[in-house]
C-alpha cells in the first residue's frame, strides 16, 4: 500500500513538509518537463522552498517534453493549468496569444534583477508584443563536447580545441581513422541533433528562415542554402558519416566521435560516464557570423489568479532564480551574469565554457505555429542530410508548405 509520501512522489509531486497541514497554506501547482537528472535537481529546489516558506507549498509534476505542451495548452482550455509552468522561449508566443500566460511586468518591481541582472538578448527574447511573459530561469546554450584522448591521439592539442573553420576541418580529418574492414570506425565529427546542428550553421552563414516581421518563409535563400549545402558536403566529402551509417551520440560516448555539438541539458550524462576523458568548449566559427542554437527555460504565470496566489507563485519563480546556481549543478546555465561570476560557477568547467557564446545565442523563430515550422524545418533537413534532395529543393518545397501555413494563420 502506498503512503502519501511515496504516491506524491511516484507521480513527480514535491510532498509536503513538516507536521500537519495548516489551512493558510496557499498551494502552487508547478509543471515542466524535467523528466531527466535535472527533475531530481529541481525537486531537491522545490522541497528546499517548502522548508523554507511554511505558508506555500509547490506541487511538482514532470512529464516528457513529447506530450508536455499539449497537455499543457488542453490544461489552459479547461482552465486547469497550473498556477506555474515552465515554457521554452520558442513557446512563449503560442501561449501568451492564447492567454494562458500573464504579463509579469507588473511584479518586477520587487525584482530589481530583471532589469540589473539578466543577460538583456535572453530577457528580450522572453518578451512577447511588448510585455515579458517568462522569467528566464537558464540558458541552455549549444556548445562543442570533444574528446581529449582522441585528440592527444591524433596530434591535436586537447588544450586548443578548433575555434574556426580551417581547424575544424583539420580536426576532423586527423581524427578521422579506418577499422579493420578498411571503412572509418572513428570520425572527427558527426550530426547529432539535426534541427540545431544545422540551425547553428544557418545563422553563422547569416541565414534566417524568415523575413524580419515573420510575414514570409525564406528558407529557399542563398545563405541558408550555402549553410546546409555546407552540412551536405561535410558527408559528401567523406568528413562526416552519413546518418543512417552511425549512432551519434552513443559513437561519441564510446569514445569513436572526436567532437559533436550538444546542448550543456546533455553534461549530466556525460559526467556520469567515468571512462570518458571529454571537454566543452563553444562551437567553432565556420563562417562569417558568432552564433549558436540556443533556447530557454522560462517560469510562467498562469493568467487570472487571485493575488494570493500571483504572490505565492511569483515568490517560488524569484526563489529559483535567486537559486540558479544550484540548477547550474544539474548541467545548466545561469541567466544571471552576476551568479556565473562566482568562484562556485568558474569551478563549473562546461557550464563556464558554453556560458562565453551567450551574447550571441540564436533562438528559434518564435511563431504561433513553431511545432508546424519545425516538422517542415526537419524534415528538409533531413531530406538533405541523408542526400535523398539538394538543399535547393527541401528548402523551396519548405518554404511553400510553410508559406501555406502563413496564409492560413492570417485568414481571419
């Protein structure tokens, strides 16, 4: 027979402290996504707020990312979203415009480190027609994960990981070995994550997938088909295996990939990996622009609560923010500057390396219909990656289908 304690905590719930249950305990329901290490970080957070603030208790449900935003948006329909829920900046336009989320503009007057100490590219991205509709709680920046022994191995010094093109491409070849069936068994480098990989590579060519005010796709653009026609000759050229040749992420962990390009969401589990002699640093420069993938994690308000519970809510989102450092732990970057020039964060190797491309962070576009444009984004990706179409056409055959879904967004 379970106890409260036990089914609380099966169902991802920080179970209540102390003894007994007061009635002016003001209880604040807290969604997101953290199915993975960094859930066990944030409950060790939400059960320290609980101790900590004896009239509020958070209750804490975590479900996988698949599944989250559509129970997420049906929660907002029927009006039983909860009082605090975590949104990617990507996202943030979907559910202010349905009116789920609330301005916090209002409460930040007893914050003043929304305006002094917040990194001003990701708060700005947390804005949506004007107003701030998300705290950002992280930045999860893409960055380079290399693998030390390998590059001892092939006489590059692990100490200097490329930081542009020309090394880059040395590292790759050099890293680069054969097996005993005289096919590579090693590579320099491989795709993991297509979507971001190459999103990456898209804005360091100057690339964007739309015009300035979102009113037109234009991915078939000669930039974003020099950046995936980039990609394309990585593989054409034998660089770089082609996807269905090899695992990725596993290759790198098994010590056969030199370098791969991850999210710093990925260190957890490769801290816990003791055979694996790796590093971080921040993603070379292959063409003209500084950029790399980026999103957020952003603690939102729901819309329409009594002001009991807007405060009860708003002071657990100022209590992890004020906290960040403990959710850096978890393999995360605080968006505070101040927080990531303390001693304890500098000790934080990845998280301080990835943490040097924040000023250039590229995040998504943010559209009302993102999960549409990132179907149609991947799948022409993929298309390329995989040499069943030239960037040319899965980019032109994109760009129609999400054109289409413009104009049907603004017909009335």
């Amino acid at each position: 027979m379970l106890t409260r304690r036990r089914f609380l905590g099966a169902l991802g719930l920080a179970p209540l402290t102390g003894c007994g249950r007061s009635s002016a305990r003001t209880t604040i329901r807290f969604w997101n996504g953290f199915t993975g290490p960094d859930g066990r970080t944030m409950l060790r957070l939400v059960r320290r707020f609980n101790e900590e603030n004896p009239e509020i208790t958070v209750l804490m449900q975590r479900m996988d990312w698949g599944t989250y935003y559509n129970k997420l948006f049906v929660g907002g329909l029927g009006g039983r979203a909860p009082e605090v829920f975590v949104l990617h900046t990507r996202a943030l336009l979907r559910f202010a415009r349905a009116g789920f989320a609330a301005p916090l503009d209002p409460l930040l007057g007893d914050f003043p480190a929304a305006t002094d100490d917040l990194d001003p590219n990701v708060w700005e991205a947390a804005k949506v027609e004007g107003s701030h509709f998300g705290l950002p709680l992280d930045v999860h920046a893409m960055g380079m994960y290399y693998n030390r022994k390998l590059f001892r191995d092939s006489g590059l010094d692990p100490q200097k990981p490329p930081s542009n093109r020309v090394e880059f491409l040395e590292a790759m070849r050099r890293i680069k070995k054969p097996g005993k069936n005289g096919e590579p068994d090693q590579w320099g480098y491989v795709f993991t994550n297509f979507e971001t990989c190459t999103y990456t590579f898209l804005k360091q060519f100057g690339g964007s997938p739309f015009t300035p005010d979102y009113a037109r796709c234009t991915l078939n653009s000669p930039k974003n088909i020099a950046a995936l026609r980039f990609c394309h000759d990585l593989i054409k050229d034998g660089l770089v295996p082609s996807p269905e040749n090899i695992d990725s992420w596993i290759g790198f962990r098994q010590g056969r990939i030199g370098m791969v390009f991850e999210g710093i969401y990925m260190l957890a589990d490769l801290q816990k990996q003791k055979d694996l002699d790796f590093a971080g640093a921040p993603v070379p420069q292959v063409a003209d622009h500084t950029a790399v993938w980026a999103d957020s994690h952003n603690l939102c308000l729901k819309s329409g609560l009594t002001p009991e519970k807007q405060q009860a809510a708003w002071k657990f989102m100022r209590f992890l923010s004020d906290n960040s450092l403990d959710w850096a732990d978890g393999g995360q970057i605080p968006t505070r500057p101040s927080l990531r020039k303390t001693e304890r964060f500098e000790k934080m190797a990845v998280q301080s390396a990835f943490a040097k491309q924040i000023s250039f962070v590229q995040y998504q576009p943010r559209l009302p219909f993102i999960f549409e444009y990132q179907t149609e984004y991947n799948l022409a990706v993929e298309k390329i990656l995989r040499g069943k179409a030239s960037p040319e056409d899965a980019l032109a055959a994109a760009e129609k289908r999400i054109n289409e879904i413009i104009k049907r967004e603004a017909t009335p």
